[in-house]
C-alpha cells in the first residue's frame, strides 16, 4: 500500500490564532519580507453582519463563528455554569465583543514588573498602545493618531446616560473624559474601536491591509491540532485543513495566539504542561511546564437596574420594525444605534479609601434586557418597559481557575473550572459596589426617571441577600486570561520575552500571558502585547 506523505510547507514565523493578538502579530511580523503563516481555525471573517457594533449582544450568543464553551458547574454560584463565547474566525473575539476600549490601570503593569517581568511597566509598556493607536483626540503624551486601530468617542449618547453621569457627579465621583490617559478614575464615556459606523477589529484594520503582501500567507478553516518538537525546540506545527493534516514548518519561531483557553490547549496536546495531566490522555510529556491551564481569572459582574418612568432608554429601537429602520440607517448611513455599542458609559472606583488603582469597573446600559435581549415585534406590548441598568465587577479578582484537557482527542474543547467567587475578597467587593451603585441611582439627577428597582430589588439589602443575589445572578465579563502566565515562578508558562519556558522556537502572544488581569476589558491590553511581542521577535 502507498504510503500517505503529509504535506509541509515552510516559512519563516508561524501565528496561531487570527484573533485580537495574532491579526496584529501577522501583520507586524510581515513588515519586513520574512515569510509569514498565519492559521486560523475559523473563516475569513467577511461577512457583514459583524461589522454592525450593536449586534455584538445577539451574536455571541449563536454557535456559528464561535467555539462556544462552557465551564464545569461553578460551585460557588449555586451549581450554575457559564457560557464562554469565543469567536472562531480572523479578528478572534474582537468580532463580537463590546468593542470598549479600555488599556487598565498604570498600576497593573507596574504590578507585571514588580512580579519580575522586566520590560512590562506601565512607562515600558505604553509606546506599544500608542503605536496601534489611531486616537480621535489628537496626539499627547497617552495617545498616538498615527497607528492604524481606532479609538473613538460615540457620537451621541441616550439621555439616561447624560443622567447616570450626572447622577455620579452628585454623589461626589469626578468626571473623566479618558479612562486611558492621566487617570482611570471616575466616570464617563467610553472609547471605542468603532470607525464610521464600523467595528474595527485587528483584522480588518492590520490584518486585511497586510494581506496584500505576497510574503504573508493566510490560512483559514486550518485548525492546529499540536506543535512539531525536536530536541525541546519548536519547529513546526500539525493542523488539519478540508481533511487533509498538512505540517508547517518554522525556520525561526512559531507564535500561539489560540487565545486563553486554546492555546494552553495546544500545549498540552503537545506535551507541554502538568506530566500527569498529560500522561492520563495518553500523551507523551515533552516539557513539564505545570502551570500550562493553570491561574485562570475574569471578571465576574452584577446588575443593579431599574425600570424608567420615561420612554426614552434604547428598548425604543429593539421593537422590530423601528430596529429594521435601524439597521437601514446603519447600512447605508453608517450611523444610529446600530452603528454605536450599547455599553455607552461606565467608571472607575473603590469601595474604600487608599487602593492602589481603582478596585472596580462599572458599565450603564440605558436599557435591561434581564433574562437576555428582547427584541419585540411591533403588535406586541411593551411589556417589560424601559429601564436602565449598570453592571459592575471587582477588576482585579483573587479567584482562580484551572483548565485542562478532556481527551487527546484535538477537537475536543477543554474542560475547565474558574472557581468563580472563591475569594471573600470578591464578594465584598461586588456587594460594596452594589451598594454605592444605588447610591448613585438615589441621587436626585434619576428622580425624573426612577422606575422600581429591578434587580437585585429593593428588598436585597443585607450582606447575606447581596451573597445570594451575586452567587444567584452573576455573570462574567468575558476577558478570560491568565491560563499560560508570564513570570519566573514555578507556575510561570513564558517569559518576559514571551518565550515558553524551557522549549526553543515557541512564544506565546495572546490573553493567556497576563500574570493578573488589567483592571479593565482586555483587548487593548492583548493587542499591546501582540505589538511588543512582533517587537521582540522581530529583534531576535
Ligand atoms: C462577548 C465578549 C465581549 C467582550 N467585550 C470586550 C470589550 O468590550 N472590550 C475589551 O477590551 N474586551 C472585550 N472582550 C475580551 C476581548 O475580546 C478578548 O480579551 C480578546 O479578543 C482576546 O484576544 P486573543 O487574541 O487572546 O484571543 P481571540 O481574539 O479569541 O483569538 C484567538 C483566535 O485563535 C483561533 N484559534 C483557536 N484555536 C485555534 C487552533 N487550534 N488553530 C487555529 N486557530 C485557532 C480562534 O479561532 C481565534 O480566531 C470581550 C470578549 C467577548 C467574548
């Protein structure tokens, strides 16, 4: 019988992952005539409906374009699990996410530092925001407007966001313009990476233009399945593409941008992580790495709401007819709802005085949907009304999870347990955030509007009714992170140079390398990375 031959093919770098991270590591790595490969499990991403920023709400939530995982029952959320909605085509999880723009807190980088990670404080680390960075405001000394991904105010905002705002001035929180410049604290509006109407994912904004490039090859519904290793050195990977497994081979580095929750995956299938782990699947240990899966965080968040005696919050738009006549706008004007974020406003505090950095993040959203986005039709009754709600999480979490592999089997997702809300600390943080968060809706700026409390009600009031209510209600804000850490301890996946511990030829640029979490969403801060990691490799 003829023996099956694999095909190969060689380049100089090769990129995992056509997400947030690796559209910008393609592009960068293919500036200056190095073969470049990137593989991207998912398909090309053209298809309009994700250029639209509303809909982000309501397309997380199908299967399609999204590896849509779920994590074991959480034990301290009363046996409920969550969906992890992850986006499986070029432009990653950018596709659908709310596109804010936040960069964290100088103080999350300085912490990287101090953890031993030379070269990752916040002074070391901001030329690389700046260099994507295409600002609205003008170049300062936080803000750049030469780079390519913008960053922009909405143009008009719902009048009940003007009222949360003046609700917070009330009860004596500053106003802040740039949550990414001289402070984080305070409240205000947020940027977005929204250009003309458009969401401007990495892919549409580095990647698309790199693409004409005849030294950057780009391969899609190409699912890497493990790393080639030789020697504890990196020199290819294995995907399958249309049934057919080809090989890719790397004549300098190869680079995973799986995202936080595959590519701890593809480390283990390749015999990089915890030995006992691995061996259980059958696997052949290559390099014990325990922490491979391990330190998993994000952010886990409440709803305070309220119904609004006004008719003026965004359930005006979400009647069919009105969201058709949205939707037109948006096409062919490139501007109304459709065309905004619904997550207009939000801030930054704490619940006591003398932290750090602001211990938590809040975002206001002039319309709640409870139990998921209600879109009705136009016979059918308001039935819930309007309403308005904000949605607040600690921004640095002290639980962590784990994740590991459920077979040797490449196309089997990973099982993992975040151990959401196993830290007191983040339960005292949520419930004092609830609590000032009212305290914001009581001032007088909402009394024109102020409908019934929603949710928790207005009965939910003790340290132990707040408990159930998060351990019962919450959900997580989707900035998985941490499962392939950078450091220098025994638990450390990478380096400072992004370098995977122990094996020659692999980085790693993606969510995953983050020690802690920023204090903040986490795509501007994944993008920096990929920047400062395309610097590195670049220099090697
Ligand atoms: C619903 C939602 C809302 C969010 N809202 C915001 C927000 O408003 N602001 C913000 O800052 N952050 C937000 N985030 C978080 C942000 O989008 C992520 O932190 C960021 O996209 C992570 O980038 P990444 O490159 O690490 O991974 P991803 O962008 O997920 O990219 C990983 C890529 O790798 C591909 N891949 C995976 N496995 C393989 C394989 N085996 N072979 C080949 N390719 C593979 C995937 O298909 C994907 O394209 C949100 C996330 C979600 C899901």
């Amino acid at each position: 019988m003829a023996q099956k031959t694999v095909e190969e093919l060689n380049y100089d770098f090769v990129v995992v992952g056509g997400g947030s991270a690796g559209s910008v590591l393609a592009s960068r790595l293919s500036e200056r005539g190095d073969q470049v490969l990137l593989l991207e499990a998912g398909g090309s991403g053209r298809e309009f409906i994700y250029d639209l920023p509303f809909l982000a709400a309501k397309l997380f939530a199908f299967k399609r374009n999204n590896w849509a995982f779920n994590c074991l029952p959480q034990e301290n959320m009363q046996g409920r699990t969550q969906y992890f909605p992850r986006g499986k085509m070029l432009g990653g999880s950018f596709i659908f996410n709310g596109a804010q723009y936040i960069r964290g807190n100088p103080h999350d980088f300085d912490t990287w530092r101090q953890l031993g990670n030379t070269g990752w404080s916040f002074e070391d680390v901001l030329p690389y925001f700046r260099k994507s960075e295409k600002y609205f405001g003008g170049d300062n000394a936080f803000h750049s407007t030469r780079g390519v991904l913008p960053v922009s105010k909405p143009p008009v905002v719902n009048e009940l966001t003007m009222v949360y705002l003046q609700a917070c001035e009330q009860a004596g929180y500053s106003l802040n313009t740039d949550f990414n410049g001289a402070t984080q604290d305070g409240f205000g509006i947020y940027d977005f990476n929204i250009e003309n109407g458009r969401r401007a994912t990495t892919a549409r904004t580095f990647l698309r233009p790199a693409m004409q490039r005849s030294n950057l090859t780009v391969e899609v519904n190409a699912i890497v399945r493990r790393l080639v290793l030789k020697d504890k050195k990196a020199v290819g990977v294995e995907f399958e593409q249309h049934g057919k497994v080809k090989i890719a081979r790397a004549r300098r580095e190869i680079v995973l941008s799986a995202g936080s929750i595959n590519t701890p995956k593809i480390l283990m299938l390749s015999g990089i992580g915890d030995p006992a782990e691995i061996e259980r699947h059958g696997i052949q240990v290559e390099h014990c790495l325990p922490g491979v899966g391990g330190n998993l965080q994000d952010h886990v968040n409440v709803s305070v709401a309220h119904s609004s005696t006004k008719p003026v919050s965004m359930a005006k738009s979400l009647r069919v007819h009105k969201l058709t006549l949205e939707m037109m706008k948006s096409i062919v004007l490139k501007r109304g709802q459709v065309s905004r974020s619904p997550l207009e406003a939000g801030g930054f505090f704490s619940t006591q005085p003398g932290a750090a950095a602001p211990e938590c993040q809040a975002v206001f959203i002039p319309y709640y949907p409870g139990q998921g986005l209600k879109i009705w039709m136009p016979w059918a009754n308001e039935l819930e009304g309007h309403s308005y709600v904000v949605h607040v999480w600690p921004n640095r979490p002290e639980s962590r999870g784990k994740l590991w592999l459920k077979s040797a089997n490449p196309k089997d997702a990973p099982i993992f347990d975040p151990h959401f809300l196993s830290s007191e600390y983040d339960m005292a943080v949520t419930r004092e955030a609830i609590r000032i968060t009212r305290r914001i809706f009581a001032q007088s700026a909402f009394d024109a509007y102020r409908g019934p409390e929603l949710a928790p009600g207005a009965d939910i009031r003790s340290d132990a009714e707040l408990d159930h209510y998060i351990r019962s209600t919450s959900g997580i804000g989707h900035h998985t992170c941490g499962t392939a850490k950078m450091g220098q301890d025994d638990l450390a996946v990478v380096d400072e140079k992004l370098r995977v511990h122990g094996i020659g030829g692999l980085r790693i640029a993606d969510a995953s390398i983050m020690p802690t979490m920023v204090s903040g969403n986490t795509n501007a801060g994944t993008i920096m990375i990929a920047e400062k990691a395309a610097d590195m490799m670049l220099a090697a």
